[in-house]
C-alpha cells in the first residue's frame, strides 16, 4: 500500500484542546498496557503489521481528531485520543475494525457511531485532565470582555446569575479567520472559560456583534450536548431556540454574512 490516511474527528463531540490538558498519574502506563491489547488485537485483523514490527501507536491530544491511521510503503502510524488509553477491549476492537479492516460503508458508519458514543459518554472523565490554562486577558484595544459578559447575562441570560462561579472570558492569544468563540469546561472547581477572537477586537466590528457571539457561548452552559439521531449534538433545537430569542440575533447575523468575509481576507493578507 504507498499511502492511506483514515481518521475523523470529534464532530459535535466536545474534547478539551491538547494545550490543556495534563497526563493522569498512571497515565504511561495505561497507554503501555492499552498499545499491548491493541497488538493482541492485531493479530486478529491485521497480523503483518505485528510480525513487521511496523506499526507505531501515539496517544495525542489532539481535540480534532479522535483516531487516525496513516499508511505508507508498509510502515504505519495509529494515533488515538488518550481518552482510548482507558476504553474497554470492545471500544479497541472498533476501532481497529474501522481503521484496518471496514470496507462497507454502512458498517463504517455504525462502527464510528460505537466510538463516538463511548466518547461522549466519557467527555467528563476527558474534562477530568484539564489543567487550568494561561490567563485569558478580558482587556482587548477596543473592548472590554469582562464588561460585555456582565451585560450579557445581566439582560439575556439572568438565570445564570443564580450560579455559584461564573465563567471567565478572554481574547485569544492571537487572531484567527476560523473560530469567533469557544467554550471550554474545565473541572468542576474550576471556573468554565469563553475565549472570543482576538480578530473581532477591531473598531470595525460592532459591539452587539461581540454581544451575540459571547451570548452564543454562554448558552453552552445552559444547554449540555445531547444524543440525537445516532449523533452527538452541541446545538441543540432548545439551544438554537434559545438563541434566536436574543432580540439582536438577526442583525448580528445579518452582519457576519456581509461583513465578517471581509475582516477575515484581510485578516489573511496581513501574514
């Protein structure tokens, strides 16, 4: 075989970032004891690379994409979410089903559903490695996060004033034309993190804009994901419905589809 790649990602799966998370105590020798059962795995569906000795397992952190297999001139490389160092022997087997062996779609399909599943399921125990990351600063050029976050859930979103700690909210450490928001949970001592794109810190951009997407970001916490129709989905129906209520939902979208083109191209040509 010269070359195949095989992988997906998370989807709606949320896995924190690899830049936040630590090994867990044992954590070498899990991923040690869990490469062994794959090889043993191996033998069933796929001995060559075994007798060969030409396969290399990783556990990544890489929050985009769960399991990949990449393929060239008889060597290989498995990279799996360190989230698997802990799955039981019938997760392993999927997944080694679906990189080495599945060819049908269907059963393709069914298989990825099987590990996403057991993803999901675990997401806390994901969340459970997370060490608390660098400071967010809330202070940009043109706005201040802290204040807009305030405003938010003191107009739109007043329940979440009834909570113990509210989340902490920072511009990214540089700008990007990908993301506007994220939302990222930490433990549960710790308090949940909105990062806004330092691209939207531009006088160009207006402030209900800022308002919608940290507005968008805070209903995370309001709504958790949910199973629906063999997916796991970050945006729910109630989610989006709540989302609509914000009375400058329209006009903030209307604004990112004739404006936010532009400030990312530009943002392109400054590299």
């Amino acid at each position: 075989m010269e070359r195949s790649e095989r992988e997906f990602g998370p989807g709606s799966v949320t896995v924190p970032p690899k830049s936040l998370a630590r090994p867990l105590s044992s954590q070498a020798a899990r991923e040690e004891n869990t490469e062994e059962r794959i090889r043993s795995l191996l033998w069933r569906y796929q001995p060559e690379f075994v007798l060969a000795g030409s396969l290399e397992i990783l556990f990544t952190r890489n929050s985009s994409t769960l399991v990949s297999l990449s393929q060239r001139k008889g060597h290989g490389t498995l990279r799996l979410h360190v989230l698997f160092s802990s799955a039981p022997a019938g997760v392993l087997e999927d997944v080694i089903r679906f990189c080495f062996t599945c060819k049908d779609q269907a059963q393709s399909k069914t298989l990825r559903s099987r590990i996403l599943d057991y993803v999901g399921e675990n997401r806390n125990q994901a969340i459970a490695t997370v060490a608390r990351p660098a400071c967010y600063a809330p202070e940009g050029s043109i706005y201040d996060l802290e204040e807009i976050l305030w405003h938010v859930i003191r107009e739109y979103v007043p329940e979440r004033r009834l909570k113990r700690t509210r989340p902490s909210i920072g511009w990214s450490k540089r700008a990007t034309t990908e993301l506007m928001g994220k939302w990222i949970e930490t433990p549960r001592e710790e308090a949940n993190i909105i990062v806004i794109n330092r691209l939207l810190d531009d006088e160009r951009v207006p402030s209900y804009y800022i308002e919608y997407i940290v507005y968008h970001e805070l209903l995370h916490d309001l709504f958790s994901i949910s199973r629906s129709h063999g997916r796991w989905v970050k945006h729910s129906p109630e989610f989006q419905t709540r989302e609509k209520t914000h009375p400058l939902y329209a006009r903030a979208r209307e604004w990112e589809t004739r404006e936010l083109h532009s400030l990312t191209t530009s943002e392109n040509a400054a590299r």
